[in-house]
C-alpha cells in the first residue's frame, strides 16, 4: 500500500486555498489509507526564515493548525497527526543527507532564491529547508507526497537525495512521487490579483468569522464587463463565479451562470448566493474549531499519541539509517 506523507505549515490560519488544495484532499488520503496517511505540522521549518517567524506565536500556531485541520474533517483516530518538532529523529535524518546534498543544488531551489534575497544575511537553515523536508519525507519511506506547484521541485531534490544516499549506502529509500494538488493553483485572491496567498494578503480564511468574510467579498472584483446591472457577464471570468464551483451546490450554479450571461441577477445576488454556500461549508468547521479550542489539552495529546505513532516508524528506519551509514552501535 502506498505511503503518504504532508507536511504542513504552522502559518495560523488557513485559506480556503489550503482548505481545497490540501486539507481536504488530506482527509480524502486519510479515509483511503489509514495509518499509511502521514501529516506533520512542520514546526521546524518556521524558524528558517526569520521574515515569517515569531518564537512567541510559534506554539500556538502550531496548536492552531492542528485545531484546524482536525475541524476540517482530519481524524487523528484514522491518521498519523504530529508536530514535527516532537519527533527528532526528523534532524538527525535531515544531517545524514546533508552531507551527501551539494550546495549547488540547494542554491539552485526556487524558493530559496525568492526567500534569501528579501534577507539581508541569508541563514544556513534556509539553504538546508529542502534537506529537511527530504528526511521528513524519507523518514517513513513515504512514497506519494501531495504537494501544491511550489513545491515540486524540493521532491525533486527528495527524489534525488533517495538515489545518492541508496546508491552511497545501500538500498533503502523509495523514490518518493509528488501529487499535485491542482484546485489549489486555481483558486484566485478575493483581490482578482492572482493566486490566494497569505503573503499577498487576498485570504479568506477558513476559520474567519462570516460577516468578515462578507466585508471582503461584497468589494470584490467582477467581470469587467457587468459595468451596469443589464449588462451581461461571463463567470468563468469572474472571482466569484470561480468560488460558486467551489462552495455552491449544482442548482445555484446553474441559476448563476444563467443569471450572469443573460444579466437576470445582479452581482450583489450573486455574492449573497455564494454566501450561502460558504455558510453552509464553514459553519461545521468553525463549530468544530471552537469545541477544539476550547480544549487545548485534547488537542495536545492527539498530537503526543501522534508522535508516539510516528516514532514506531521513523525509529526503526533511521536505526536502519545509522547502521547503513556505518556508525558505531
Ligand atoms: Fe461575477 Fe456573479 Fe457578477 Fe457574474 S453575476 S460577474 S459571476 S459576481
């Protein structure tokens, strides 16, 4: 059975872009795989750029996205859920293939030119971010990683540091495969200026409260076209219609891209009718995020007897590690 493995930033709050790129396809892994599903809030990796870290907020972040996840449907009965930091063998991983991955390579990743030159010194953990992501990955010979675009060339690096470390040491690591979470790349910033992102600050987020989110859309862009109410749209060049096919059940679909061509509604109907969507999809999530937080002790301890779960593996393998590598028992 194939093994999967994500990981997933502790950035907080997570965008409806995270929601359908990644969080649910999660729990759809975790229903098909079970225990073979692995998740990591990957709380080592923040500290690697200094521009997107505050050691203040880093645990609460991390217990966030842990609350947010489960809320969404991730069932840590089903899964292996952790935080990254509780299982070390991740660095020690992260250390044997440091020493086999050439700078060169490391420099040549994408994201970490975009990172290092908004720094003025450039710290050595990011150049070694992808190493690590490769032993988070390796650590339980997972072999499937679903990923978002951005991240396809760090497999890349993953899939070569398992060729190096098996062709130096011995057969041991899979060739793991990324798969692309393509709903992700679709989904536009309520500021129609491209991909939702956090950075770009053009998020709805999953756990924002609704009317916030109907102060964001109620401004949002349209089909430049519907300058007046009679003129006729197109949806499919329209923010909202985009967010109809995500939120939206068939019949409302219909009736919008209907309604939008022939200009039968009004963009202001339009947005109310999304809402209603969005209310219907989020409103669980959010009641679940409330109980969760509520109880920060059950979500610590879904996290501690996910790390015990992570460790029956990882120990094993990265004994296998050592040994391969030729370290004294
Ligand atoms: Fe966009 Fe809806 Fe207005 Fe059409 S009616 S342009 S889909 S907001």
């Amino acid at each position: 059975m194939p093994r999967v493995f994500s990981g997933i930033q502790p950035t907080g709050d997570p965008h409806i872009g995270n929601y359908f790129g990644a969080m649910k396809n999660y729990v759809r892994l975790g229903e098909e795989y079970g225990k073979n599903s692995i998740y990591c809030v990957v709380d080592l990796h923040a500290p690697t750029n200094p521009n997107a870290y505050d050691p203040r907020q880093l645990a609460a972040r991390t217990l966030e996205m842990a609350v947010a996840n489960m809320a969404a449907g991730l069932d840590p009965e089903k899964v292996i859920f952790f935080a990254q930091s509780h299982v070390p063998e991740h660095t020690e991983l992260a250390w044997l293939f440091t020493v086999i991955t050439p700078v060169g390579e490391l420099e040549r990743m994408t994201q970490y030119k975009d990172k290092a030159q908004k720094l003025e010194s450039t710290p050595a953990g990011l150049l070694m971010y992808p190493v690590l992501q490769a032993a988070d990955i390796l650590l339980y010979k997972a072999d499937t990683v679903p990923v978002g675009e951005d991240q396809v060339q760090h497999i890349e690096l993953t899939r070569e540091i398992a060729r190096k470390f098996n062709h130096q040491f011995g057969e041991m690591f899979p060739e793991p495969r990324a798969v692309l979470a393509k709903d992700a790349l679709r989904i536009p910033g309520v500021d129609g200026q491209g991909k939702m992102s956090k950075s770009k600050g053009n998020t709805i987020g999953i756990l924002e409260p609704l009317d916030s989110i109907w102060q964001k859309l109620r401004p949002a862009p349209t089909d430049p076209a519907r300058v007046r109410r009679t003129d006729p749209g197109d949806p499919d060049k329209c923010l909202i219609g985009d967010y109809h096919k995500l939120f939206s059940d068939l019949p409302t679909i219909e009736t919008v891209y209907e309604g939008c061509r022939t200009a039968g509604i009004g963009c202001v109907d339009c947005k109310k009718m999304l809402m209603v969507g969005i209310t219907r999809e989020l409103t669980p999530i959010q009641e679940r995020a409330a109980e969760l937080r509520a109880d920060p002790v059950r979500v610590r301890d879904v996290l501690a007897q996910g790390a015990k779960e992570a460790r029956q593996i990882a120990a094993p393998v990265m004994e296998e590690a050592r040994e391969k590598v030729g370290f004294l028992k």
